[in-house]
C-alpha cells in the first residue's frame, strides 16, 4: 500500500503557501488543511462579540464554538457553528486583528489540538506559521515558503480585490510586513525555519514548479520508504 505522508508547509502571508498546498493535496489525493483559516475564525468570533480584548470571554465563548474544515473545491470550506465564513474570514479587519489573536496561548493550545487531531492519520498538506515546528514536528516533509515582500503584496492585493476590496498596494504591503513582524516576534511558536525544512523562495516561480517540485519530492520518497 502506498504509504500517505505528512506534509508541511511554513511561510509568511502571500509566500504562496495555500496556493500550493491546495494544488499538491489535489494532485495527490491528500487532504489539504489551512490553519490560518482557523486563527481567523477564532478572530471572526472575538470581533462578532465584541471580545478583541477580552481574552478570558472569547476563551469561554471559543470552548463552546465548532471550527470545521472541509475541503471544498477551491481550498477548505470553514464554518463556525455550522455557519459558512469562508469569505467573511478573508477581509482587512480580519487581516489586522489575526496576529493578536493567534498569539493568545490558550488559543494556539486549542487550535494545535484540534490540527494534529485533524491530520493524524496522515495523507495530509498542512499549511501555516509552526506546523512544521509544532503541530508536527515528526512530518515526513517540511518546507518553508519565502517570496520578497513586493511579491506578495502584489499576490495579496490579488486576492482582496477579487472579493471586492479597493484597498491599495501600499496598504496591503505595510499591513503584510506589520504581520511579518507580529508573527514572526511573538514569544510563542512563532514563524521560523526549522532546520530540517526544505526552503522554497518563490518569488519567480510558477505555481505549477511549486507544485511540481514537491510532488516529485513525494514520489521519491514513496519509492525510498517502500
Ligand atoms: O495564513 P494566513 O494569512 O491565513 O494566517 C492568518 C494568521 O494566522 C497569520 O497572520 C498568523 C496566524 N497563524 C498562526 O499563528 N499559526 C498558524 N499555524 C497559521 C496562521
């Protein structure tokens, strides 16, 4: 039987992570699991009940919440409470209050639980800032994902004026690299390389020799482990 890896991929916002990991899950039959959709639920819930600030609420009110994945035909399908917030999770208020959320620690404990659950059986492309650190540290393959930061406010600029946003460049390029430090600086788990991870600087790639590389990367390894 062929054995189902664990895979993880580690980067900063607009590296082209979830693009990626979307595709190589497809192309092999894996599950595709985005953690950052999960951070931006919970902070969906905190903005809704108006607990940005009160963590020992949004923690009472989080222990009571369902946060599901499921895949969906672009990427994960994300309700909290049964409700759809695949879009709702995906605008500007989101994008500045997410960092402070993911760096509540009962939050990450919650979250990480919850991801190593999802993806224990293997068979997984998990994306994030710490899954390759924390969630799991025995994946059979990690890679962090880099791009310069032009590039991927370009990438994100993208991808909000899809969903009907007139922000600017500009804008997006000072809330990405605010976020870069805020994820990057926080005391826990916060985004690093590992040692044992692969590097990806996809500035001038394609996605399709994103995808390819670490696909053939796996049909290696599926061979060599038999
Ligand atoms: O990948 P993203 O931009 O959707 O992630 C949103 C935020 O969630 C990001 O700014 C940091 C946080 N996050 C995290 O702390 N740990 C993860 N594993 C995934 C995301």
């Amino acid at each position: 039987m062929k054995k189902m890896f664990t895979i993880a991929i580690d980067g900063p916002a607009g590296s082209g992570k979830s693009s990626t990991a979307k595709r190589v899950a497809r192309k092999l039959g894996y599950l595709f699991i985005d953690t950052g959709a999960m951070y931006r639920a919970v902070t969906l819930l905190a903005i809704r009940t108006g607990n940005l600030e009160n963590k020992q609420e949004l923690l009472r009110l989080l222990s009571g919440s369902k946060i599901v994945l499921k895949p969906g035909k672009d990427g994960n399908i994300v309700f909290l409470n049964d409700e759809d917030i695949t879009n709702a999770i995906r605008t500007e208020e989101i994008n500045l209050n997410v960092s402070a959320i993911s760096s509540i620690p009962e939050v990450r404990t919650e979250l990480v639980r919850m991801q190593q659950e999802m993806g224990k059986a293997g068979g997984v492309v998990m994306e994030g800032r710490d899954i390759g650190s924390v969630v799991f540290p025995e994946a059979d393959l990690k890679f962090f994902f880099t791009a310069n930061v032009d590039e991927r406010a370009r990438r994100r600029l993208a991808d909000l004026k899809e969903s009907g946003s007139d922000i600017s460049f500009e804008e997006v390029r000072k809330s990405i690299i605010r976020r870069d430090g805020l994820d990057s600086g926080r005391e826990i788990s916060p985004l690093n390389k590992t040692d044992d991870s692969i590097e990806i600087d996809t500035t001038s790639l394609t996605l399709e020799q994103q995808c390819d590389y670490i696909v053939d990367l796996v049909r290696k390894k599926e061979h060599t482990d038999e």
